[in-house]
C-alpha cells in the first residue's frame, strides 16, 4: 500500500505513457491513476488466472451481491437485482442511453465543461444536443437553473448528469439534484447520471447520495451509470453497470446493446468484485494521498497571479483556468515545460485545462516546478 513511489509505465503500452512517449513530457492528462491497485484485486485475479480456464463466463451471482451491499452501507441504496444491466465500460452507457431514450431527432441536454464523451455520444446516437454552462463562482461551479429549463425544448427527452462532476470537482448537493429532478419532472425528461467518480470524495463529511434515491416515484426515469474503474485504478479491465429500476426502460437499454455491446470480461468480473468487497483499508489511503496532493495544488496555485484552481470536492482531477496565458489553447504552454494536461475545448470550455492528481505527490512536485514560469 505504497502511494509515494513512483512506478514506471513506460513498457506496459499504458495509453497514458505512451501519449508523449519519447517526449520529456509528465503525463497527467487522462484519468487514470499511477498508483497499484489493492492486493486484494490482484490477489483475486491471480486467483482466476491460475484456475486455467478462461471460457465465456455470466456475472456471478456473488459480484451482484457484492454490489448491492456495497450500494446499501455506503450510498443507503437498496439496489434490486434486476435492475443492473453490466457493460464493458461506462462511455457505453452514455452511448446507450443516448439511444435508447427517445428517437432519432430528438435532443440531449447537459452541461459544460463536461467529460467529452458527453458532447459526442448525442450525436453518434442520431440526437441533437443541447448545452448550458455552469456558473463560474469565486472558487467553485454551480448550475444555471433558469437557463437550462429554458433551453429544453418539446424534443429534449435526455438530460445527462456528471455527479461528481467531471471536470470541476463538484459533488452536487441534495439540494441541486432535487432541483434537477423537478425540472426533468416538469418536462418528462429520464436523466442519465455518470456517478462514476462517487467513491473519491475529498473534501470531509461528504456522502454521495445517487439522484435516483431521492425520489421513489422519479426514480423511473433515471439510469444510474456505476463502475469499480476510477476508484480502485482497474480502468483497463472494463467493468460498469447501469442501474435502471423501469423495466420498460431498461428493455430499450438492452435492446440497443443487442448484437453490438460485447460482454464484460471474466477477469473484469472477478477484479470488480474484489473491489467492491475490499475492506476500504487501501481506499482510505488513497484518499489520505489525494487530499494531501489537492493541498499541494492549492498551496502553489495560492500564489499564482495567472493560472487559478478550481477546488475538487471529489475526483482526483484539478480544472485550471488558464485563460491568462491564452484565452483558446492554453495546452502548448504547458507541454513545452514538460507536463501533458487535457485540453479545456475537449469538454467544451476553451482557454482551460484539467490536471491529473492521481500520482505520487513526488511526480506532481515535479510537474509544478516545471511550471513554475507560468504562474
């Protein structure tokens, strides 16, 4: 349960690695930790590995469960073993939902800056789509509530949800989320909630609380996109579920699967599982490292007259507005001093860019002396 040294990726065609491969360039862009997983994961797949056989294999029936007590001690959700559907990644989902709510023409609404995948799967789904931006406040974001119920239209039938949000950090309250749901009551809209991030809470006292345990009754007219990935650092695996309590949605949720979705793989299976039933010893840890590395950040950025932070409640990704080096493209600044960050236009909001923390607090003081010019 080492956080603080470094391991070397260089060799494992690691898409993160590889981006500046040759390069004297820190990658901290996509979000994917450089930390190992629990040895419980590797344990298990050690496990399934040495049994030998690696035929077609179902969800064991022991992950659903583990799943569902995982939901009810740390969400309060009682979660019913039909409703979960399993996917080989959560960008599937967005995908899915995008296809299986409405029919082609009709719109798809959210908000920006948003994790791409969000701005490009309405139009992949033959959908158009919709956006609102949130509200820049002091150090933090919130929503524009009379702007995006006036942006839907009788065509919008989608409203897709980053919770926590992904790439401001906000871990959206009770209160937001209830405003949420009386705007897509009022407009008979099914909200798809990306709750992927939900496990990687930073700032204290925080619970995620799912939109779809709100409201018994709304509860219909949500799916709930969950995966192991982000938390335990398992991402190359490919493990998500949905969770879809309306039968009658969930079919069209299938039916677009059909024929084209593969199945999730055994050893994905195997390692969600022992994610989900890990004795939260390693997690604990993890979000010990993360809350020291947001200090790190705040601490630099404190002094920085031109690049301001926006400060994470969840996530181990930093948002940076870095308009003042260059109002469009502020990307190239960075990489000319050796550090490699996600570019701002991606999630529809240029002159920004978003900072991977999910390291060694050793790799990120490096990357922050690299930039030190910047600030």
């Amino acid at each position: 349960m080492d956080f603080q040294t470094p391991i070397d990726r260089s060799a494992t065609s690691s898409q993160k690695w590889n981006k500046y491969a040759g390069q004297d360039i820190l990658p901290m862009w996509v979000a994917d930790m450089d930390f190992a997983s629990p040895v419980s994961i590797m344990a298990a797949l050690q496990e399934r590995v040495a049994h030998g056989v690696f035929g077609y294999t179902d969800a064991p029936d022991s992950l659903v469960e583990a799943v569902q007590s995982y939901a009810a001690q740390h969400y309060g959700w009682q979660i019913d073993t039909s409703w979960i559907v399993w996917l080989p990644g959560l960008v599937q989902g967005l995908n899915l939902a995008c296809r299986a709510v409405g029919e082609a023409g009709d719109e798809v609404l959210t908000a920006t800056p948003i994790y791409p995948p969000f701005l490009r799967a309405p139009g992949l789904s033959n959908r158009s789509l919709l956006t609102v931006p949130l509200l820049q406040k002091n150090d933090s974001w919130e929503w524009d509530f009379a702007a995006l119920e006036a942006a839907i239209t009788p065509k919008t039938k989608l409203l897709l949800l980053c919770h926590p949000h992904n790439p401001v950090g906000c871990a959206w309250s009770t209160e937001e989320l209830t405003q949420l749901i009386a705007i897509a009551r009022r407009h008979d809209l099914i909200i798809c909630s990306d709750d992927i991030h939900c496990d990687l809470l930073l700032a204290e006292g925080l619970k995620h609380q799912p939109l779809a345990t709100l409201d018994a009754h709304f509860a219909a007219q949500t799916i709930t996109l969950l995966a192991p990935s982000k938390t335990w650092n398992i991402a190359g695996l490919g493990c998500s579920l949905a969770v879809i309590p309306d039968p009658a949605l969930r079919a069209r949720f299938q039916k677009q699967m059909a024929g084209i979705v593969p199945s999730v793989n055994l050893l994905a299976f195997t390692a969600a599982e022992a994610a989900y039933r890990d004795d939260g010893i390693w997690h604990a840890e993890l979000i010990a490292t993360l809350r020291a590395n947001r200090d790190i950040l705040l601490a630099w950025f404190a002094g920085s007259e031109r690049l301001k932070i926006t400060l994470p409640e969840a996530t181990y990704l930093a948002w940076i507005d870095a308009r003042a080096l260059d109002p469009i493209n502020p990307l190239p600044y960075f990489e000319a001093l050796g550090v490699g960050l996600s570019d701002g236009r991606d999630f529809g909001l240029p002159g920004f860019v978003r900072l991977n923390f999910g390291c060694p607090a050793v790799t990120l003081k490096a990357a922050l002396k690299r930039i030190e010019s910047l600030r």
